[in-house]
C-alpha cells in the first residue's frame, strides 16, 4: 500500500474510533440507546462503503441487542473468503478512555 492510501485509512479508522469511542461514548447495556446509535452508525458506514447490510436482533435480558452483519458482493472468481467479528459494545469504566487515547499514539 502506498503512504497516500495508508494516511487516508489511517485517518478513516481515526474517525471511526473518534465517532464510537466519543462521539456516542460507553456502549453498554446500562445505556441502550448508546448500542442503538452505535449499531446505526456502524450500519450507515457498512452501506456507504457498498456493503449489503441486514441486522440480526437477540434480546438480552429484558433489552434489545442488534448484531451488524456485512456481506461484500461476491465475486465469481474469489478462491477464498474471510469472516471478520467484532464486539461494539464497551466495559463500563475508564477502560474506553484509556483504549481511544492509546490508538491515537
């Protein structure tokens, strides 16, 4: 990868971290309208990026919970795949602050 393309990624996931971490803060379900926003964000950011997007809801306790699964198109010539998962929700406490200052060194 070139420098050019590895600064403006390097500056997307900035972004993204910057929208998850503080824009919308702590993802737990002592806030789930935090989740709800961070699971829209995610959702927009899949579509903008030409994904096909669907949502597979699951209640935990007495809360909605919402998984945000991406599929690339497929490629009739692809040899292999890749799954890639992730957690979007966070620990209560300081731990987030701590995680988004250390991605910014």
């Amino acid at each position: 990868m070139a420098d050019r393309e590895l600064e403006t990624l390097r500056n997307a996931l900035r972004e993204h971290v910057n929208a998850l971490a503080v824009d919308i803060g702590p993802r737990t379900p002592l806030d789930p309208n935090s989740l709800v926003r961070a699971a829209d964000y995610i959702h927009s950011v899949f579509e903008d990026a030409g994904l096909s997007v669907r949502e597979q809801d699951y209640q935990y306790y007495d809360q909605r919970m919402t998984n945000v699964l991406a599929t690339v198109p497929a490629a009739t010539d692809a040899s292999s795949y890749y799954v890639v998962g992730a957690h979007y929700d966070t620990i209560p406490g300081p731990r987030v602050q701590t995680t988004t200052q250390a991605l910014w060194r």
